[in-house]
C-alpha cells in the first residue's frame, strides 16, 4: 500500500473515534458512520476547478495518465471499472447490476473538477420509486417489483469541451411548385461556438445516464476534486485520451452542427445536409459528475431507472402491459367512433 492511499485513508476516519466517515449529501460534509460526527472537506485554494485546458490536434499532447492507488475493480458483465475510497465497497455494479472483481491498480487521467452528490439515497429512492409509480399502462405489479429494490451512487466520467467552428454548408430541401415537387440546393458559410458542451467519457455511460445528468449540469457548481468526495460511492475514473473523447463524441456533436445549419439555412422541408467545419479553440475539462441508479428485474429482463445526483431529474426503462395497452387503444378508437357518429348526425340536418 502506498503513502498516497494511506493518507487517504487516514483522512476518512473520525478525530473522535476513529471511525469510518463517508460523505453525506445532505450536510456537505463527511459524516462518522459510528458516532455520527460531521467533518468539514477542506479544499486546495489554488485549484480552480471551472478552468479548462486547451487542445490542440496538430500538437503533441503531453498530459500523462497516472498510476492509481485507488481500490479498482471491474464487472464482470460489462467490464465497468471503478474505485471505491475507504472501507465501502459494493458488492455490485452500478451501472449493470454484475458482479465486481477486484483488480490489479490501474492508469487513469487527473479529474479536474466534479460535483458532490446533494441528492441522498433516500430522496433518490422515493425518486426513483415515484417515476415507476407514475408510469402508464404499467403492469399491476410493477411497483410492488420494485418496492425491494435499492439505489447505488457513482460518480461518472464526463468532458466538457468547448470549441469554434468555421462551416461551409449545402443543404437540400423541397418545394412544391403545384402538383410537382422540386428539389433545390443552397450553399452558405456560418460560424458557431460550443461552450460546455457535456459529453459521456466511458462507453459505460449510456444516453439513459447522460439524459438523467444534461439538464442539470451547471459548469459554476463545480469543485475541485476530493477524494473524500467519493466516500461511500463507487467512481469511473477518466482512461480516454482527449483525441478519443472527441472521436466518441463527433455524432453527437454532428447532430447538434445539422441542427444549427438547418436553423442558420432558414429553409423548411431540408432533407439533407452536408458541410465541412474548420474546428479551432478547443478546450475542455475531465469531471465527474454524481448519479443513483435503481436495477430491477421484470419477466426476465434487467432495467434501471436512473437519478441525478444534482437535482433528482429521473429517467428511466420500464415494460408495458399489454392488456393495458389494448384497453387504452380500445377506448381510444371507440372515442373516435363515437365522434364521428355526432358529427355525422350533427351535419344531417
């Protein structure tokens, strides 16, 4: 065991007992398992976690992958890799409920800045509880199927990169011109700026986790990095490259230029676009950012309902009930019948 993970671990315990402390969402604070004592988590004045470090592809990049003296571990169903602080080590994944192997320490990428949990396991799970709940044509059973479920916390990897883009556009749209329907091209130039744009950093990171996360994150709530932070939860550490995070990243980030070009163009009925864009003022940040996530099982098939850690914005996968959907599209249609019926007797006379 290195120095390093000694004084982290010393750093967990309580100066009254000597207890285990893990952090608690609600106070900010690091809290004494034993004795319930509340220890303020003091940070480095000099690191200013909103700074973000430039990138620049035609250049050698010098930043270095470190070794990590974290406790590692990974599933063995989707190969999730992540570290635990102190004594509080989960049994399972978070991000698919497999079963977690303890590894060798590993490299990863210095996190630059994070948000704590505020939320708490107990909101998270009335969140998470509430969602199911509210869901329609919902089998009976579902609520009582998730009634023995719990939450788990992890802190996952994100970037959040910034960028100018130069683009030269065409886009192809249609227009009528009376029974005909004609297709024409317009070129044009536009420049556009990305501030912040959030991005998963793990292949892990699902479209479900990052919807329960984006429209909560706000850049000033960010904090320099504690490991007293992660107390009690799991964490996925940052292993891409910076050139990797944006080849991840590039279709998403292609949907939002279509959509840009599609609104700079003002051209209705566009059914291709195409373009090039000169790409300058790259800037990012490695951060992690806090989720709870609820694992059930329904006739076989593994879902989750995800919670953000920031606010409680839940997500999540859910089955239907097919009965309930054949009444509903029954009452649907006899609704529509029946309006047709008074609108029909309506124009006789």
């Amino acid at each position: 065991m290195t120095d390093t993970l000694k004084i982290a671990q010393a750093d967990l315990l309580c100066t009254n007992c000597a207890g285990q402390c893990a952090y608690d969402p609600q106070t900010g604070t690091l809290s004494c398992q034993s004795c319930g004592t509340a220890h303020e988590i003091a940070h480095d004045p000099n690191l200013n976690p909103a700074q973000e470090q430039h990138y620049h592809p035609d250049m050698p990049h010098t930043e270095q992958p470190k070794f990590s003296t974290d406790r590692h571990f990974q599933c063995e169903t989707c190969g999730g890799d992540v570290v635990f602080q102190g004594h509080s080590i989960a049994a399972r994944c978070a991000y698919c409920n497999g079963v977690l192997v303890e590894q060798a320490a590993n490299e990863s990428y210095a996190i630059l800045g994070m948000i704590p949990f505020q939320v708490d396991a107990k909101d998270a799970l009335k969140y998470a509880r509430s969602w199911i709940a509210r869901r329609w044509a919902a089998p009976s059973d579902l609520t009582a199927t998730v009634a023995g479920c719990d939450v788990t916390g992890i802190y996952v990897p994100f970037w959040t990169f910034d960028s100018e883009e130069a683009v030269t556009y065409m886009v192809t749209y249609e227009t009528k011109s009376g029974d005909r329907t004609v297709t024409r091209t317009q070129l044009g130039t536009m420049d556009t700026f990305f501030d912040d744009m959030l991005m998963p950093a793990s292949p892990h990171v699902t479209p479900l986790i990052r919807d329960g996360i984006l429209h909560e994150f706000n850049p000033s709530h960010l904090r320099p990095y504690e490991p007293a932070y992660l107390a009690g939860f799991a964490a996925e550490r940052h292993h891409q490259t910076v050139r990797e995070g944006l080849q991840h990243n590039e279709s998403d980030k292609a949907l939002l230029l279509r959509n840009r070009i599609k609104q700079h163009s003002g051209k209705s009925g566009i059914v291709d676009v195409s373009y090039k864009t000169d790409t300058t003022g790259i800037r990012y940040r490695r951060i992690l950012l806090p989720v709870w996530i609820l694992h059930y099982e329904y006739a076989g098939k593994p879902m989750k309902v995800v919670t953000c850690g920031l606010r409680g914005r839940t997500f999540g996968e859910r089955p239907f009930s097919t009965p309930k959907l054949f009444a509903i599209a029954a009452l649907i249609s006899s609704g529509v019948i029946a309006f047709g019926f008074t609108w029909g007797a309506l124009n006789i006379y």
